[in-house]
C-alpha cells in the first residue's frame, strides 16, 4: 500500500478520538475523491465521451463491525447520528443525506452480498452540493467500506455502477456514470478520458506545471436537479425522433454532425440545439485528448473555450455568475483555458492554470468576481489525484 498524505494522517487522527467517543474502539479507513470535469459535459448519459480528474479532496469512511444488522452513521460533516436497519432498506428518496448509505447498502445486498451491521463516521473535504461530485465520493468511500466490513471482495470495477444504480433508486437522480467511475479509477498526475459505452478509459497525464483551478461562483440555482432531468428527457426524445430515419442509433453518441443536419427538421429548435451541443462535445473531448497527450494547451484551452459556449446557449444549462467566472479567468495571461465545469445552473468553473502563477489568479480572481457580483467565490487550486481505496495505518 501507498504511503499515505498528510491530508489522510491528519483526518485519520481526527477520526480516531470521534470514533473512539463514539463507539469506542479500532476501525479502517476508507477514502474517494471528488472531481472535476476538464471536457465532456452532459455526454455520459447518452453514451458519449468525457475527461474528468479525480481532485485531492476527500471523503472519508470510518468503519467497524457490529453484531447485529444496523448501521449506525454518523456525518461530522453535518453533526448528525443516523441509524439504518439493513433488513428493512427499500428504494426511493427521504431527501436526507443518509439516501447515500441507505442506496449503496441497499443495491449491494440487491446484488447478492450480505453485509455485516456497521458503526460508521463519515467526514468530507469535498464541498457538499457545489458540482464536485460530494455525493460519488460518498456513495463509493461507502461501498469500499461496507465491502471490506463485511469480508467481500470486489473487483474495483463493479463498483461504479452499483453506485450509479445506488444514486438512480434512492436519491432519484438520473446521474450517468462519471463520478462514479472517476472517483473509483482516478490517478494522481492524470485526467481520464471514458468511453460511457463501453467504459473504456485512457489515462492521459495533466502537463506537470498545469494546476486545476475549481472556483465556485457560491450560487446553486434550485432546479439543479429538475433541470438536469428535463435535459436528459429532451436527450431522449431527440434520439427518438432521429431513431425514426437513423434505426441504427442506439444513443446520440451514434450521431454524426452531418446526419443531425441532415434531419434537422425533424427535430424542434430547442431539441436540435440539445443534440447539437451533445455530438459537438463528443468530438470536443476526442480532440482535447489528442491536444493533451501533444501537452498543446493553447488548443485544450480553445476547445473548452467552445464547451462553455455550447453548454451556454446550446445546452443552456451555465449561469450568469458561471459565465462572468469563465470571462474573468480567460482575460488572465496564464490561464489556459476555463469552462463551467458539472451538472450547470450554478456551481463550479475549472481553469487550467500555470503553477507558477496559481496564487496570484486565484486572488485576482477572486478579487474581480467579489467586485462584480459581491459575493466571494471560494476559489482551490487542486491537483488531479488518486481514486478510491483503503488509508494504510497511521
Ligand atoms: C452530473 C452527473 C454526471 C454528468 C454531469 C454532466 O455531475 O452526475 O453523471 O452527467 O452532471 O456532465
């Protein structure tokens, strides 16, 4: 096993005297991580193509067995004590944050594996509900730890989509598979570019002077989810409609450019702009992979240039605060490029920033979106990391 960082030692003896007050007594550790998206939008539910990098902010699961089937979970997070029976989880929402326990414990004994009664403490790095993914890195730090707490081994590559299908039954979100699968398969230095079809992935290596710069605009508009439902719906009736001249399309990610010209008229505007940011983004991430591997952040710079504005008024899914963060960030010499980064309707931007000049644009930054709008972004500089797993001893 890896040796661990700072981050993990100082959260493990900080879970050590909780855990000790809670329940009294040794547990494991287990973490995952959040993410951010560098290209790819709204692309992992039709099939398509995304980059993501696993960030180097955290949530912990602390686990030891009980005797009985109960979980007893406690967020330090949040300050709050839940108490779950394993015997009577069913699927559909309460809106509590324990749906993400309730979820994965119920879809893995759904998939056959007993599990053992647990006392749990959970403590996150990722900020909650801000387009970072907090609820993958909880879903999955929380299967690796049911898993192991109950002796069961799973191969790493099971586990995203138990997630998935944890986070569709219980918290009712039709996420696709990107979180999950970045939160599970994250490797420091590296984004990842997936295939949502056939989950196959490429490790491609972020040039070692660029830092991932996350600045969230703090402003999450309230049809988040609804919005991201109805985006889905109107992905679906698009590939309805072209399904009726193109029998062979079995996701957008079939589509070609030519053929939704060719069709256009088949489809309403609104439907048509939905498709079109859909296939553009798919070459998108194609060509920012080529544009990574050459280290040519001009053109990756460009590319999410393009992603922001398809998102923007194709997609319609940024934000006024989103838009006025990726301005703001590209008048800055140094950085590479910036885009609205996530779901959309609020939430976070990503900029891929020179190290050297990191601090100073988070500060600039941070002083101009202040200025404009009066609110301070919290604005991290992060580096892509490690995927899930067990913390070693301390
Ligand atoms: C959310 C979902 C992901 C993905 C993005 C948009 O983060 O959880 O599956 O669809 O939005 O790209």
């Amino acid at each position: 096993m890896k040796p661990i960082d700072k981050s993990a030692s100082e959260t493990a003896s900080k879970l050590k005297a909780l855990f000790a007050e809670l329940y009294g007594g040794h547990f494991t550790l287990y973490r995952a991580p959040g993410r951010v998206n560098l290209i790819g939008e709204h692309t992992d539910y039709n099939d398509g193509f995304v980059m993501p990098a696993a960030l180097d902010l955290y949530t912990y699961v602390a686990v030891s067995p009980r005797p009985d089937r109960r979980l007893s979970v406690y967020s330090e997070t949040l300050a709050e004590m839940r108490d779950l029976d394993l015997d009577s989880i069913r699927p559909g929402k309460s809106g509590d944050w324990s749906d993400y326990v309730r979820g994965v414990a119920g879809v893995l004994e759904s998939y056959g594996y007993k599990l053992r009664g647990a006392d749990i403490a959970i403590t996150s790095e990722v900020p909650l509900g801000s387009g970072l993914s907090s609820s993958a890195a909880l879903e999955v730090s929380t299967a690796w730890a049911l898993l192991s707490n109950s002796e069961i081994n799973v191969d790493r590559n099971a586990i995203p989509q138990m997630c998935q299908r944890a986070e569709h039954l219980y918290p009712e979100t039709k996420c696709g598979i990107m979180d999950q699968f970045i939160s599970c398969h994250g490797r420091a230095g590296h984004a990842l570019m997936l295939d949502c079809r056939s989950l196959d992935f490429q490790l491609l290596p972020v040039p070692s002077q660029v830092r991932l710069m996350v600045c969230n605009t703090m402003v999450r508009h309230e049809h988040a989810s609804g919005g991201y439902n109805t985006r889905q719906g109107e992905c679906e009736e698009g590939l309805r409609a072209l399904q009726q001249v193109l029998p062979d399309i079995r996701a957008l990610r079939d589509v070609t450019i030519d053929e939704l010209e060719r069709h256009r008229s088949r489809l309403t505007p609104l439907i048509y702009k939905r498709v079109r940011h859909v296939v553009t983004e798919n070459e998108r991430v194609k060509m920012a992979a080529c544009a990574l591997r050459a280290a040519d952040m001009a053109k990756l710079g460009e590319l999410m240039a393009d992603s922001h504005r398809s998102l923007r008024d194709d997609y319609e899914v940024s934000t006024p605060e989103l838009d006025l963060m990726v301005e703001l960030a590209r008048d800055q010499k140094d950085v590479y490029g910036a885009r609205m980064t996530g779901g959309g309707f609020g939430g976070c931007t990503i900029s891929l920033v020179h190290s050297d000049l990191a601090e100073e644009v988070q500060q600039k930054l941070g002083q101009l979106y202040e200025a404009k709008t009066g609110l301070s972004p919290t604005i991290l500089i992060c580096e892509a990391s490690d995927g899930s797993g067990a913390v070693a001893e301390t």
